[in-house]
C-alpha cells in the first residue's frame, strides 16, 4: 500500500465504521457510488463519508438535502479534499490521513484490553464523549454513541486501557478489505499527559502489526503517531454544521 492510495483506503474503512455504527444504532444507511450517509437522529447527528474524488451532480444534491433536512449535527469527511460544501454553511478544516505499514509493536507500559463485557463499552463511551467533549451526548445515556451491538460488527473492536486500575483511555479499531485503522483515541482528562495514549494505541496497534494502518490525524496526535512510524499521505478535509445561535 503506497501514500497515494491512502486516501482511497481511507475513506472505505471510514464507511466500514460508521456504518457498522448505523446498523448498531438502528439509523439508515444510504450507499451510493460517491458517498455513504449514515441518517442519524437528533444527538447522533448525520455522518457523511465520501468516497470518490469525482461526485456527480445527483449524488452531490442528494448529500445537500441530507443536510439540510438532519434534525442534528452533521459531519463530512472527504479524504479527496475535492467535494465543496461551503454552499451549505459548513464550515471546514484540515488534518492529516496517516499510513502506517506493517512492523513490529511495541509494548504499552500501561494495561490495555479488548472490550468484551457491556461495562468496559460503557466505560470507554465515556472516556471518548468526556475526551472529544462530545456535549451532544450529555446527559448522558448508555449505549448512544456506542450501542452494545457494536463490537459484534465483524471487523470493529474497542479497546480500553487503564491507569491505576482505573479505566483512562479508550480507541476503536477497524479492520476491512485487508487494511486496518484506528478511530477515537481518546484519554479521560484527568489521566492526560500520562501515557495512556501511546498505551491505548500500541495495545491496539499490536493485533493490527502485520497490516498497513491509516488514521486521521489531529494536530496534537500527530507527534504521537510519528513516532510510532506513521507517515502524513494526504491532507483529508472534514466538514461540520455550524450550530443555529440561540435565541435571546
């Protein structure tokens, strides 16, 4: 796998997630040769994955009326950074796709497991919603941004590392058509700057060591990525609805 089919790559594990995420949820899932939508609700929000540098026109009004109609929040990732969406009063910004090719792991200094038990699932939903300070979420309710249903999706994982017996990091792994990627990697926090990044992330690197592995990068994550021999492929731009001002 080359840095300039990172993207591509990209973007089709991305639509593996989130649309194992639908299922899970229970939302549609739109499919077209351009993009992938999941339909979410009002907390969930919409998600869009687009998949061809190229959409044609249809399939671009389509995703505009998905927008415009989403009772919630709406997220766009275009790994092609060729899709504009500003005529729908997005705003947007850049962060790097990342490729990692398959070598050896190192081993994480802190605890770290695979989720199996409805428990650790909910511990890690809360890491991630705390960690992304996802307020959408809050109040907070078991099971709405990770639905017990998705760890039996063929190919997601979720892994959790903890910190003084206490669980204190959390990511999502995806592997689909040969090619892994991490998603989520978020630390309580109260527990950050104390290595349960880089812990989370080599335990749940090591099962995917002997597979090419991209992510999205923030730009506080990249460091940390680097140094475990990820290397920037592309820039991936993401787009998000702009909250309505509330009323006075």
């Amino acid at each position: 796998m080359t840095l300039t089919e990172a993207p591509l790559r990209q973007a089709r594990n991305s639509a593996a997630l989130w649309t194992a995420t639908g299922r899970s949820r229970g939302h549609e899932v739109i499919r077209r040769r351009g993009f992938v939508a999941v339909d979410g609700d009002e907390r969930a929000g919409t998600r869009i994955l687009i998949q061809e540098p190229d959409l044609d026109p249809d399939e671009l009004a389509e995703l505009s009326e998905l927008v415009r109609r989403a009772p919630g929040p709406v997220n766009a990732e275009d790994p092609f950074g060729s899709t504009d969406l500003s005529h729908l009063g997005m705003r947007n910004w850049q962060m790097p796709i990342m490729l990692r090719r398959p070598g050896p792991v190192a081993e994480p200094a802190l605890d770290v497991f695979r989720v199996q038990r409805p428990e650790d699932l909910q511990a890690a939903e809360r890491i991630v919603i705390e960690g992304f300070e996802l307020t959408g979420f809050e109040p907070y309710k078991p099971g709405e941004l990770f639905p017990p249903a998705l760890i039996e999706q063929p190919g997601v994982d979720v892994f959790v590392a903890s910190c003084d017996g206490v669980p204190a990091g959390a990511a999502v792994t995806v592997v689909d058509d040969g090619i892994g990627s991490h998603y989520w990697v978020g630390t309580f926090p109260a527990f950050r700057s104390r290595g349960v990044g880089r812990a989370v992330m080599l335990g749940s690197l090591a099962p995917l060591a002997h597979l090419p592995v991209t992510l999205t990068a923030s730009k506080l994550g990249r460091p940390l990525y680097e140094s475990m021999g990820y290397t920037v492929a592309s820039p991936s731009t993401w787009w998000a609805s702009v909250p309505a001002t509330p009323s006075r």
